[in-house]
C-alpha cells in the first residue's frame, strides 16, 4: 500500500468473493495494468485466496479456521536491468569440529533489480590442499529465487569419513553464479580445524616421538663412531696402504657398520664351532651372542621404531591426498527472501 511501483498495486481481480461448490473448481481471472512510470527491472506478488470462517453463532468457546492458498506472479518491466549480487555472510556454526561434521550457512543478497536463481556450490579442501567434498547449491531446484533488494539463505551440512588422520585445517571455498554473463559471480572463503583432542594427542606425539629418535639415533651413532676412530687409526698406521685408500666417509659412516657385520660374522662362526648341542645349549647360545645383542641393544629397539614412523607417516600421507572419500550432505532453502531489515515471508 501507497507504493505506486508495487506489482500488488497494478493486479486487477475480476471479483473479490466466490462461492465454489464441493468437488468443484472454479476459475479467478485478474489483470495487469503496467504504468509508464513503472521502473525497469524485476516485480513480483501474490495472489493469495482464503476462506471465510462459518458465519453461524456459535455458544461459549469455538474455534474459527480459515485457509490461504497463494499464486506468485514475478514480471520483468523491459528497460535497463540490473544483475548484481553479493554473499553477505558464509559461516559455520562453529570454529573447531571433533569429527568431519560442519553445518554451512550462506546468505546471498540480490543487488540488481531483476529477480534471480543463485546456483553454485562449496568445495572443502584440507590443509594440503587436496579437494575433500563438493556441495551442490541452488543446483537441480526450481525454487531459491532470490527477489530484488532482497536476501535468502542456503544452509547446507557436510559429514565426512571418520578417518583418523583427518584432523587439521579445512578451507571452504563457496562459489554462487547468479547471471548466465561472465563475471557474474561471486565467491567467499572460510576456515574451521577438525581437532579431536585424543587424536591430536596421538599425532602430536607420534611426531615428537619420531623427531626425539632421528636425534637421539644420529647422536649415537656419532658416539659410536667418534669411539671407534682410535681404534681404527692404529689398524691404519700398522697398513699405510689401507690408510691411504680410506677417505673420510669410510672413516665416520661405514665405520660403525663395518665393526657390527665383524661382530656378526664372528659370532655366527662362533656358534658353529659347538661340535654338539649340549644341557645348556641355549644358555651356550645366549653367551655366544648376549654381548652382540647386548652391545648393539640400541639399534636393535631404534630400527623398528624408525620403521614404524616411516610406516605411520606414510599411512597418514595416503590419507591426506585420498580424494575418494565418502561423505553425505543435506541441502536446506530458507522458507523464503528476506529483505534488508525486515523478516522472512512464506514465499518458496
């Protein structure tokens, strides 16, 4: 009311009231008389019907029900249009997720004076980069028309594979088309962390237990190497030849191998010249090689752990870059567009 470009003000109805016998059906013809004045660009309305509760006195207390049924019209008035639009808000419900499971909200505001129908959709990426679910907005409908200086939100929920190794920060990246031009669209970026505390807690310590044995391994083994240089220095003064072919990669790294494949060597060919097992065999056999073991105790424990990292760093790897995941998405349309200012209507 008192708007003269509102379509509602040019829509004519041949009648206002009718009767419609049960079973039947009847027809309401109305017009549209456009003004010269009328602005360019996109118009909408409705044409809402109800019923008038029964008429009949009623005694003491009573219910009266009446129902609407409601035809939308939209009209484009030709003259200059304007396709504009703009993502006022993309957000999560929270910052931080125990598992794979983040609700989306995207408000899209119609900035032309053209009625249009957003359509595009949310990529979630891990923290490498690698693309983990797409989510479909606006996509297959033939509703989530967003009328003219007017907003309507898309709310959409992603729940991924529990996977283990799928903690860390996600990136949502929602992409929303609203002209059939190019250029026509528009973006908007978000960050969340799926961190659950246990998990996290085996990662983070998982690693530090792999930086702590690099380490300490490294440090022994140029302990053992600095220890056996004097040795190995008076082995060489007795054969110059030996010392002169000798560089100093032999001398630090090859070093420590070439004393374990001797001591090897020396036990296995020690525990060959037992003529017969005897009584105690496994006891002869433990002092044949508890000081081989008991010398090289250290690399015995620190290579599998070594194996292990490599092994669980590898897992986590192929984790991070498996695009196949499974995962589900539900898709929601607000009940209808919101102006600036003002509330939701019932229009879908």
């Amino acid at each position: 009311a008192g708007d003269p470009d509102a379509l509602a003000n040019w829509i004519s109805l041949s009648q206002d009231s009718l009767t419609v016998p049960s079973g039947r059906t009847m027809e309401i013809g109305f017009s549209i008389y456009i003004p010269k004045t009328a602005s360019p660009g996109g118009h909408y309305a409705a044409v809402m019907i109800g019923t008038k509760p029964a008429g009949r006195s009623m005694q003491g207390a009573a219910v009266s029900v009446g129902s609407f049924v409601t035809s939308l019209v939209f009209m484009n008035v030709k003259g200059e249009a304007k396709t504009g639009g703009i993502i006022t808000k993309f957000s999560t419900d929270r910052a931080v997720y125990d598992l794979p499971d983040a609700k989306f909200s995207l408000m899209f505001q119609n900035t032309g004076n053209v009625y249009v129908r957003p359509e595009g959709g949310i990529s979630i990426y891990n923290m490498w980069g690698v693309k983990q679910a797409s989510i479909p907005v606006n996509q297959g409908t033939s509703f989530g028309t967003v009328l003219p200086s007017s907003s309507r939100e898309f709310d959409a929920e992603w729940k991924g594979a529990d996977d283990f190794f799928g903690i860390g920060r996600y990136t949502a990246v929602a992409s929303v088309a609203y002209g059939s031009l190019p250029g026509q669209t528009v973006s908007s970026t978000l960050s969340f962390w799926i961190f659950p505390a246990g998990r996290a807690a085996a990662v983070l310590g998982g690693m530090l237990f792999f930086f702590f044995v690099i380490v300490f391994s490294a440090k022994l083994y140029v302990r053992r190497a600095l220890a056996l240089r004097p040795l190995r220095r008076s082995r060489m003064d007795a054969v110059p030849a030996a010392a002169s072919r000798e560089t100093g990669f032999d001398r630090i790294l090859l070093g420590p191998i070439a004393e374990g494949v001797l001591d090897l060597r020396k036990a296995r060919e020690a525990s060959r010249s037992v003529p017969r097992p005897p009584r105690n065999y496994f006891w002869r056999r433990w002092s044949l090689f508890g000081p081989l073991l008991r010398k090289y105790v250290a690399f015995l424990v620190l290579f599998p752990l070594c194996i292990l990292a490599v092994l669980w760093i590898a897992a986590y790897l192929r984790a991070a870059f498996n695009t196949e995941k499974t995962y589900d998405i539900t898709v929601q349309v607000s009940a209808g567009s919101v102006a600036p200012g003002g509330n939701a209507n019932t229009v879908q």
